[in-house]
C-alpha cells in the first residue's frame, strides 16, 4: 500500500526465490514509495540480501513479479540496472586505485559522458569530505572511509533508486554514525528512494520512514517504526525486562508459563516477558520467584523494535535460535535465544 501523495517506485507481488527445495523468499508483496528509506529488517538467512539480489535483477525470481522505477525486473533488466544504484554488503573497489579513479571507472561502465563524469565525482567527493584524498589509493583508508567511496560509488549514474545491503556491517561506532548521517542527507537533498537491509535494530529505526519485517523469507508486518510499536500497546501490552543472577537456559521458558506471559526472549542474563497487560508487573515478579530465579534489576519499558519482531514473528533477532515453545493467545511460536592507515 502507498502512503497518501505517494507513488510506487518498486512494487513486489507474490516475489518468491527458490534454492532446489528451500525457498528463500516466499510470496512476498510490499511497495515503496518514491523518495522514502524503506527498511528490510529481520535476522541473516531472513532473506533480505535475496530480495535485493533479485530486486537489481542479480539473480532471477522463481516466481512473482516486481517493477522498479517502473520496469519489470524479468522483461526489461536493462532498463531496471539503468535506474539504480547498489550498495553491496562486500565493498566493490579496487584497491590500488584512488577515490578519483575507482568513481571514473564506475561511471564509464555506466557510459556516463567523460565531463558529466567528472563533475559528478567532485561533487560525490565533496559529499562525502573525501577530496583531500582523491587521490590517495583506496587500500590506504580505514574502513570507514572505504564505505564512503563505497556508498558515493552507487550514485554515479544518478539513479533513481538506491539499494544499500547492509552498508553499516563491520564499521566502527564513529564511521556507522557518518554513514547513517550521509543516507539521511542522501535522501532529504536528493530526494532518493533508498531500500535499507538490515538487522541493526536502531538503525532501522532512526533511518526509515517504514520498515518491512522478513523472517524465514515472508513479510510479518509493514509499517511505521511508531506504527508497529503501536500494534503493541494498543492493545495493553508491557514489555518487562528482567535482569538476573546466572539464569538457567530455561528461565524464560519458565516465566512464559505465568498466567499473563505472551511471550519471553532469553539473552545471557537478560529475559524480556511481553504481558498481556499493564499491571501484570508483581505477576511476572512472583513468577521469578516461584521459579527459582535470582532478581538483580527489573523495569517496564517501551516496546522496541526488537519487542516488534518477536510479536509478530514469534522469536528474537538473534541468530542463534534455539528450542521452539508455544506462545499462548493463538500468536505462533517463539524460540529462545542462546545466549598504517589514513583514519
């Protein structure tokens, strides 16, 4: 669906991709809307990487169908590569090569006119503060500044789309900070559609107008980051987060047997128990008791996205899942976590 005033710049139907008998991505349907950051949020092997793959026609979907920019991924791939720009989770620059050079060897490929060409890479290279290097090989910079060039890289051609897997994965507190600053100016001055993949939890809260939870290759919900933690405590709904002494693995298998418990995430020492109501508070701190469990801080809190996804998906954000267990009021299963260069 689009927002009021909007139009469709990708729209995806029944979009599937299947691995001989695994299916990667599952009928999905989403649309987003010209010029807003629109985030694919779930954990690895979500399926969000393969979404892009095929979104940038990289690789070809076993079934559905999806325009970008107003073509069709299947019939008019050339047209489609010609609208957009593409940040991948693996940096595509050439070591031994300059700022200067890596940015003219791109947009020759994209046979953009060789004075066109350079003034659009000064421009980027002003964008991004990196024309005091312009000159310097790549292989001499922090990662930070290589995810510079490396997000300037995409937009070379101009285009009207921006696909970005991951482009904060490996960086440091500092460089992730530039790099979500330079998406938001990328955006509001330009005026760029940007699909953001990723499993940083605030990062997709302060950069995306709407965000699309995939998990196990299907959409679980759509909207908001405001939105989605709405459908939370619209209905009474309170997040308890309970700190303990050297939990068993099982606490929060223990604690969702307590009668308002909907649903409980175990990480380390950590356990959050979504209630079904406001003042179920005493009720889940009886039930540390009764279990045998050992308080050292507790608080109600604001429901975040991390307290989204396990509505709606019916387990954490942490790769590593574990035992399955029923979550009760009809809202599916949930699984408990496991716990020398230019800078």
């Amino acid at each position: 669906m689009t927002s009021p005033g909007h139009s469709c710049n990708i729209e995806t139907k029944g979009l599937t991709k299947k691995f001989g008998g695994f299916t990667a991505v599952d009928g999905v349907d989403f649309c987003v809307n010209e010029g807003e950051i629109f985030g694919l949020l779930g954990p690895n092997g979500a399926g969000k990487s393969t979404i892009i793959r095929m979104l940038t026609t990289l690789s070809r979907p076993t079934s559905g169908t999806a325009t970008v920019a107003g073509h069709d991924i299947v019939r008019d791939p050339h047209k489609v590569r010609e609208m957009v720009g593409i940040v991948s989770e693996k940096m595509i620059m050439y070591d031994r090569l300059t700022p200067r050079e890596n940015l003219r060897l791109f947009g020759r490929l994209y046979n953009v006119p060789r004075r066109a060409l350079d003034d659009r890479i000064e421009e980027l290279l002003t964008i991004v503060n990196m024309t005091k290097w312009a000159d310097t090989q790549i292989g001499k910079f922090s990662t930070g500044m290589r995810q510079r060039i490396n997000v300037v890289r995409s937009l070379v051609s101009k285009p009207r789309v921006v696909f970005m897997d991951e482009p904060t994965l490996g960086l440091d507190p500092q460089s992730t900070t530039e790099i979500r600053k330079l998406i938001q100016r990328l955006n509001r001055s330009d005026g760029l559609t940007i699909v953001l993949t990723t499993h940083i939890m605030n990062e997709a809260d302060v950069l995306c107008g709407r965000i699309g939870l995939i998990d196990k290759g299907r959409i679980a919900a759509i909207g908001s980051p405001s939105e989605l933690k709405g459908r939370i405590t619209e209905k009474g709904r309170t997040i308890v987060d309970l700190d303990l002494f050297d939990p068993p693995p099982d606490a929060a298998d223990r604690l969702s047997r307590a009668e308002s418990v909907l649903s409980a995430a175990q990480t380390e020492n950590r356990v959050k128990v979504m209630v079904s109501r406001e003042n179920a508070f005493e009720e889940v701190l009886s039930a540390v008791r009764e279990n045998g469990l050992r308080l050292r801080n507790a608080s109600v809190s604001s429901p975040s996205l991390e307290d989204v996804f396990l509505h709606f998906t019916g387990r954490s954000m942490v790769d590593e899942v574990k035992d399955k267990v029923p979550m009760k009021g009809g809202h599916g299963p949930w699984r408990r976590s496991g716990s020398g260069r230019v800078r």
